[in-house]
C-alpha cells in the first residue's frame, strides 16, 4: 500500500507510525469492549494504558491479557499491508510498542508489574515474527509474467522473420 520507490522518505514513514499505532488501539479498544466490556459496567483508558490492568490474578485481567495478545496477531496483519517489506517488521513494531509504553509511563507511571512487561514483550515478538513470516511468503511469491502481455498479441521469434 505505502510501499514505494524512494529509499528515505521521513513523510511515508511518519505516515506508517501513525496509521499502525491507530489501528493497533482501535483494534485494541474493540478486543478490550467484546472481552472486558462484558464483565465491568464501564469502561475507561485504564485497560489500555495502566500497567495496573494487566494482572493474571482476576479474570478481568486474563481477559485483557488475551485482549493485548489478540492485538498483537492483528499488528501483523497490519505489518503485511502497510509495510510491506521483511526486513522493515522489527522496527514499526518495537517503535509502535516504545510509543505505547511512553502513553503508558505518561497514564500511569512506569509500569512495575512484571506481567505487564510479559505480555508487552511477547506481543511484540509476535507481532513482529508473525509480520515478517507474512511479509516473507508475500515477497517469495512468483511474478505472473502473462499479466502483462498484451490480449490476443502473438509474439514473434526471431526465427519466423
């Protein structure tokens, strides 16, 4: 989708950051309202940027544990169609998962809970596995070359003339 020419390109870039970020807690607040929002009576930026929310102590805290997962399994989802490229995977996502963790110091402190950090951790190591894989059998897939000939054209050997 964003893929293109230029090697460097700081606005293409930026543009990445933000439209993955975005997705990544859109698809977050929609994992936390079908998994969380049906236990609590009402839900708040707590689920998704206090350290506190993530514990395995309740069931509410399971819930957004699977709820970060989850995320993590769609991020790669997003790594294959706006990013495109292997080599790119491990570097949109540990700066999606910095800035989270810079919301997160901001909301709430910097994050003591040993759990949080776990589950942080392992959702950007499948984020970015699962994205690069993607992204890896997308890249090896052969080139239809019939594509771009021409309808009904015959092409001539060199022979024939």
């Amino acid at each position: 989708m964003f893929y293109g020419a230029a090697v460097w390109d700081p606005w293409l870039i930026v543009a990445q950051i933000v439209c993955l970020q975005c997705l990544y807690y859109l698809t977050l607040s929609l994992f936390l309202a079908l998994l969380v929002g049906t236990r609590i009576s009402k839900m708040s930026l707590f689920y998704l940027f206090d350290y506190a929310a993530v514990t395995t102590s309740t069931v509410t805290g399971w819930c957004v544990i699977v709820s970060f997962l989850l995320t993590s399994l769609a991020g790669a989802g997003y790594l294959l169609y706006l990013i495109e490229r292997t080599k790119k995977c491990l570097d949109f996502s540990a700066t999606l998962y910095i800035i989270h963790l810079f919301i997160c110091i901001a909301y709430g402190g910097w994050p003591s809970s040993f759990t949080w950090w776990i589950v942080n951790i392992v959702g950007l190591a499948v984020m970015d596995l699962l994205g690069e894989h993607l992204c890896m059998r997308r890249e090896g897939r052969e080139i239809p070359i019939n594509r771009f000939r021409p309808n009904g054209v015959a092409f001539v050997q060199l022979s024939d003339c």
